[in-house]
C-alpha cells in the first residue's frame, strides 16, 4: 500500500487529579514528554504547524489548552486548535484551512464516538485521508483519537462483563489503516475481555492492546514500531482453529482456540502483512 503519511497512535495517560473530571470521558489526556517528542519529530521538527482537534472532548477548551502548553514546552511556534464541535464546524472554510495547512493534527482522547460523528464523511475527513495517502502528513491520536484511527472502532464495552457476547460494541472508524482493531488504558482498566471479544467477531483483523504511555508509529499502512514506556499487546485471529462467536447467544460466554498473542515493547516492530514481530530489521518470530 503506498501511503506517505505517518499514524502515532497512543494508548491514553490520563490525569486522576482534575476535580472538573466526573466520568471517563471528562479527564484530560496527557502524553508524557518522550512519545509527545516523537510526534514533533515525525512532524518535522518544532517548526512543523501542528493543530490540535479536541473534538472527542467532554472540554475541549481544557484540553486544548493543556496541548498547547504541552507543545510550547518542546519549543514548538506553530501550534493551533480546530475548534470541530459539530458536523458543520468540520465543513467551515477556516478549520478546513487549517487541516490543508498542517504538517501534524493531534485528536485529543474523550469519546471516540464523538470524533467520527462530528468528522466522518466531512471535507475534512476527505482531507485528512487525502493528505494521509499523498503527503508526508502525520495524524497522531491518543485515547479516544487512537482508537478512531482504524475502519472498525471499539465504541463500548464492560470489562467486568468479561468475554461475554454483545459485550463490546463496534461501529465504523475514520479508516485510517484498515487491518487493525484498536483499545486503549489496556492494562489499567483490564480490557482484555472486549479487545478478544472484537477479534473474535472481526478475525481477520489485528487487535491492539495499549497500555498508557505507550504508542505505535505507522509506517506505509503496513508496519509499526512500538515507542513509550508501557506494552502493547496483540492478538492475531488469523490462526484460530476454533471460534463459537457466530453461535454464541448474547450475553453468554464465548470460547476461541489458538488465539495468537504478542507482548511487545518499546522499539519492537510489527510487520502487519507479514504478521511477524522484529527487533529493527531482525526477524524474532
């Protein structure tokens, strides 16, 4: 697949300490300095014009405003906001200007669902795939804007429900990259459950476990280098010789036999047709 631009894609960190915060959706996402300077690197360096889509924000302001600062400290001077709160604001002339203009646009977390019903099918949308195919363009996206990225987006679920059909809830992404499935906060809120229940339903696609602070970098639609602090991990269906999901009534617990899983770290690859793991051009599985 011929694809220029670059995905950085974050599995969320968020702040506990935000009185404002009163659910899930509401707390500001933060990225810790290393994974944040690795979008700037992809973008070009701090020159780069990087803009700031907090769309999937229960407070966007915030969350802006907290990029903004975040950015201004790794000594970027070009950084603005597409203030995108409905469908029509992804249809005016100066946020559309914006999007053609930048080297970089960074969705912030919240509510992934948000994102693609106030973006998807929108000129900018268009732009954004566009650019994506055509231009050394990068679209980098934590929590909520990590999980938009791919064709089928993970739209809910209860953890505690654990492996139980109907659990998860999948709806249409933005479509950035095509073969994978994505989860965000994978370890702290134990989402286990409803990523396998996605793969499950979707075998052919490659789900993906982020931990916080920890991120891929996409290349050409076809590879991935695993960066940050945490784990990522992965479950590849391809191989299942055993599968009761089509069968299975809602609500009961569903079984898979031979559900390939990789546990990868920072500086690992992933080569996504290939489906095998390297260490820089070192083949290890």
């Amino acid at each position: 697949m011929n694809i220029k631009g670059t995905l950085v894609i974050i599995g969320g960190n968020e702040d506990k300490g935000q009185s404002i915060a009163t659910s899930e959706q509401d707390h500001l996402e933060f990225i810790e300095d290393g994974i944040l300077s690795r979008v700037v690197k992809e973008s070009g360096g701090v020159s780069a014009k990087i803009v700031i889509i907090p769309t999937a924000s229960r407070i966007p302001d915030q969350v802006a405003k907290s990029y903004l600062s975040a950015f201004e400290k790794l000594g970027c001077k070009n950084v603005e906001v597409a203030d995108i709160r409905s469908f029509e604001d992804a249809e005016k002339k100066e946020n559309i200007q914006l999007i053609e203009e930048a080297d970089c646009v960074m969705f912030s977390g919240g509510d992934q669902s948000q994102i693609t019903r106030k973006i998807g099918g929108s000129k900018i949308h268009n732009i954004l795939q566009r650019r994506y195919q055509d231009d050394n363009f990068v679209i980098a996206g934590t929590s909520a804007g990590a999980m938009c990225m791919s064709e089928k987006m993970i739209t809910g679920g209860n953890p505690k429900e654990f492996f139980k059909k109907g659990t998860v809830k999948i709806g249409d992404g933005m479509g950035f990259i095509p073969n994978l499935i994505i989860d965000s906060h994978f370890i702290r809120r134990k989402r286990f459950g409803r990523l396998a229940e996605a793969v499950a339903h979707f075998p052919h696609l490659i789900g993906i476990g982020l931990a916080e602070d920890t991120g891929l970098v996409v290349k050409k639609c076809n590879s991935f280098e695993v960066i940050g602090s945490g784990m990522v991990i992965l479950f590849d269906g391809n191989s299942l010789i055993f599968n009761n999901e089509s069968k299975t009534p809602q609500g009961e617990a569903m079984t898979v036999a031979n559900l390939k899983t990789h546990v990868l770290a920072d500086g690992f690859h992933f080569n996504i047709e290939e489906r095998k793991v390297y260490f820089n051009s070192t083949l290890t599985v």
